[in-house]
C-alpha cells in the first residue's frame, strides 16, 4: 500500500495559505485604521503618530533579516502559526497601554508581518509559472484588497466605537492559525534558501528596487496616516475611515489590470505611467484645496481613490520584475529582499509625511505624494533611455541562458 504525498501545488496548500493571509489581513486593517484615529482623536501631535506607524515597519525591516532562517529551520507552516500568535499577543497590548507606548506592540507586529509575508510570497511565488507569476500574485492581492475593504467598512465603521476593538483583532489573528494548521499540504521546500544581495539585485534589477521602495515610502502613510490625515483636513470619524477605505477601493480596482500587465508589458513602462499619475493628481489635490472648489469633498475621495489605485498595485508589478530578472529559484531569499525594501519606504514614509503635515498641515501629505512621485517618475524615464528591456518569453529570458549570470549568490 503506498501513500499518496501532497503536493506542494496543490489547491488545498495554496487555499490553506491564502484563507490565512486573508484573516491576518482583516485583523491588521483593523489595527491599522483603530490605531492612528485613536491618536487623532486624543490630540496626539502627527509626529508622533507617524513614529508609532514607523515602528511598525522598523519591526518589518528586522523581521526581514531575521525571520527566513526561522521559516527553513522550522518550515513555513509552523513559522506561520507562531507569527499569527505573536500579532494576536501584541493586538492585546493596546488596550493595557497608554497611546504614547503604542509603538512598541506595533514593533512587534511589524517582525511578525515580516515573517507571515515571507511565508505567503515565497510559497506564492515559488511555485507560480513564470508566465502566469503576475497574475497568480494579482489575485492573492485582489483578494487581500477586498479583505482590507471589508474589515474597514464592515468592521472599522462599528468598532470605531467599541473599546473591545483590539479584542476583536486578537481574535481574528488567532483564527487565522485554523486553515494553516488544519492542512494536510505540505509547505514549499525550504531547506536550501538563497539569498539575494541588494547590491546584486540593484544591478540586475534596479526598477524592481525602486518600485518596491516608492510602494513601501507611499503604501506606508496611506495605510498608516490617512486617518489622522482626514481629521486634520476637518473630517468626521465616519467620513475619514470612507476616505481609508476608498484609498484602498482605488487599489483593489487596480489591481488586476496592472497584475495582467505585468505579464504582458514592460514592468518600467508601467510604473512609468502610474507614478506620473501620481504626481498630476496629488498636485490637482492640491489646486483643488487651495482653491476651495465646489464637492471638494467628492473630490478628495475620488482622487485619493485614484493615488491609491496606481501606487499600490505597482508592488505586484516591482515584484513580477524581480523575479523575471532573477529567478523564482530563490523564492525565500527574494521575497525577502522585496519585502525589505518595501519595508524600508514604509518606515521612512510615515515619518516623512508627518513631518511635513505637522510643518504646513494637511497639504503636507499632498506634496510629499506629488514630489517623491515626480523624482521617481524622472529616475525610470532615464532608465528606460538608458537601457532598454531585455526580451522574455513565458516569463523567461529569451537567451535561455542562466537568469542571473553577474550577480553573487550566497547559501545560508
């Protein structure tokens, strides 16, 4: 009698996985929007906001380093489920804390983030066809989109009010352990991860470098500041956390046509286009507020909705680059790279936007959005001039050749 093994492909393993990064996905929208509007509403200075949504990511940064050797020695599942418990711990902090100290359980979310993103992408990604990469990463983030909508919506708009809010959060981040651990798949292959500089990676891909990088420096105060961004500009609660979620209603829309480009356009063309976008709408905001136009409200949520559909979604398309350029052989190391990046923008990205609300008020945010935008838009215009896009086919290089012949590879 012979057992059958699963497969590492299967549905059953990608289901297991994606039903849990939906669930920490409705949890930690939830502490991302109840955390800054809380702050808000205390009077709380935005400098002080922005670090306490910057320690979040300083605990993404360190979780990059420290969390793939984690995941190879104990394998993705189990390294899965002590994540999901260490978010659900730190969730519960918050209402023991005074406001002022909340940095500290965000920090240690942010290290669990690292790993449960290590764990899902590289799973993900790894096991993707190169032609389908794209499309397959689209769809785990639509349906992290939606999950992030719904639990600002259905959840945000209620448990504004509810100081059981961070109980509720505790409690899905523990119910996304269920699907993982329930699981009969077996997990991705981890005992060789191989680790991809930055250096090298700057070399062989560097609009995978920046893309990631602007999503994490524009991802970060949207996710994180918008809320105490739409009190400043004189919105109620319940009109601020619409102006959240249209933020990310904007992404979700976006998301599959920029993920069905990635597979079929070039990747810098693509940012090209959206980060130009970017920058006309942020200064449109801008015209708009100092001008006090008539619906300026409708107006504001539209065009948010519309910064948050064409930078968001480039991740999906910084990443597609990547793993064109390099290889989806190092999945682990890759994504953790990716991953790092982005991480590193999120932690700058809030500190900087907040400083600039503080010095000159709402607008702030607005021209921090136009001018990084614009610098980004000029650095992947020369590129494109500079060096043209190598030809793939199926997702791979054309030559045939190995995928990165002058980059340095290390085993850990």
């Amino acid at each position: 009698m012979t057992t059958q093994k699963p497969a590492t492909g299967s549905f059953a393993a990608l289901g297991a996985i994606v039903s849990g990064a939906l669930l920490l996905q409705l949890a930690g929208t939830i502490v991302n929007t109840v955390v800054p509007l809380r702050m808000a509403i205390a009077g709380q200075p935005p400098l002080l906001i922005g670090l306490v949504a910057s320690a979040y990511s300083v605990g993404f940064l360190i979780g990059c380093f420290a969390m793939p050797s984690l995941v190879r020695r104990i394998g993705h599942i189990r390294a899965f489920a002590v994540f999901a418990a260490l978010q659900a711990a730190a969730t519960l902090s918050f209402a023991l804390i005074p406001e002022p100290w909340w940095g500290g359980p965000r920090l240690m979310m942010g290290l669990a983030a690292a790993g449960h993103g290590i764990c899902i992408e590289s799973w993900i990604s790894g096991q993707a066809s190169g032609a389908r990469r794209g499309r397959i990463f689209g769809v785990y983030q639509l349906l992290n989109r939606v999950a992030m909508i719904g639990s600002q919506l259905g959840v945000g708009y209620v448990a504004i009010q509810s100081q059981d809010v961070f109980l509720l959060a505790s409690m899905v981040f523990s119910f996304a352990l269920i699907p993982v651990a329930l699981t009969r798949a077996r997990g991705p292959e981890s005992s060789d991860v191989v680790s991809v500089g930055l250096r090298a990676l700057w070399r062989q891909a560097p609009a995978a470098v920046v893309g990631c990088l602007y999503v994490g420096l524009v991802s970060g105060p949207l996710t994180s500041v918008i809320p105490a961004y739409g009190i400043l500009a004189g919105l109620d609660q319940r009109n601020t956390i619409l102006l959240t979620a249209g933020i990310q209603v904007g992404a979700l829309l976006m998301q599959w046509p920029m993920s069905l480009l990635a597979d079929r356009v070039a990747s810098r063309l693509i940012m090209l286009c959206a980060v130009s976008l970017v920058t006309a709408t942020a200064a449109t905001l801008l015209v708009i507020q100092a001008a006090d136009v008539a619906q300026a409200r409708v107006w504001l949520f539209s065009l948010f909705a519309l910064i948050g559909g064409c930078s968001i979604p480039l991740y999906t398309v910084a990443v597609t680059h990547a793993y064109l350029r390099i290889g989806r052989e190092q999945a682990v190391g890759l994504s953790a790279q990716l991953l790092f990046l982005w991480g590193t923008g999120a932690a700058v990205g809030p500190v900087v936007a907040t400083a600039l609300m503080q010095a000159m008020g709402a607008r702030g945010m607005l021209v921090y959005l136009m001018a990084l935008s614009a610098l980004v838009a000029i650095y992947i215009t020369l590129r494109i001039t500079r060096k043209p896009s190598p030809v793939f086919v199926d997702g791979e290089r054309a030559s045939g050749g190995p995928t990165i012949p002058e980059i340095e590879l290390t085993k850990r």
